[in-house]
C-alpha cells in the first residue's frame, strides 16, 4: 500500500451550509448545492479528477450517515494514448 504526502493529497469536504450543502477543499469554499447527493457528487467527481492527475483524492462528509470516500492515482503513469494512424495516399 502506497502512503501519500499531505502535498500529494487534496481533500474535500461536504458540509451543511446555509443555502444548502457546502465542498470545500482546504477552508474554502467551491461550490453549494440545494440537495447533499449533488453536493457529494461534486466532490466525488472532483477527487476522481485529482486522482487522474496523480494525486490522492478523498472526499468526507459532515452527512447522516457520514462518507468517506478514496480515490488513488493509477500505479503506474498513464501512457498518452495514441492517435490511430492514417493512412494517407498520394498521385
């Protein structure tokens, strides 16, 4: 199992707001959303995003039940995936 630095990791949180459901990341605020499944969506796709990118993304919330939820970067690079090749004719 790989460990993360706190630099490699980027975590967001959902918590009650007034005009609804917060994410923050950090202390600061991103986004609010009326219904908590939108906001944990958010958050979710979110992490997911930074986990494509190579870092360690988790999303927490302040719900009834409480989430946690993980997202690991791929272990190994991603490989840039390469366009078909043409094929291209001359007269």
């Amino acid at each position: 199992m790989a460990s993360y630095p706190a630099h490699e990791t980027r975590k967001y949180e959902v918590v009650k707001a007034p005009g609804g459901w917060a994410v923050e990341r950090g202390g600061e605020r991103l986004d609010c959303f009326a219904a908590q499944e939108t906001a944990i969506a958010h958050a979710c796709r979110a992490a997911r995003e930074d986990a494509r990118r190579g870092w360690l993304g988790i999303v927490s919330t302040q719900t009834t039940p409480q989430e946690f939820h993980c997202y690991t970067p791929p272990e190994t690079p991603q490989v840039a995936v390469r366009p078909y090749p043409r094929l291209v004719s001359s007269r």
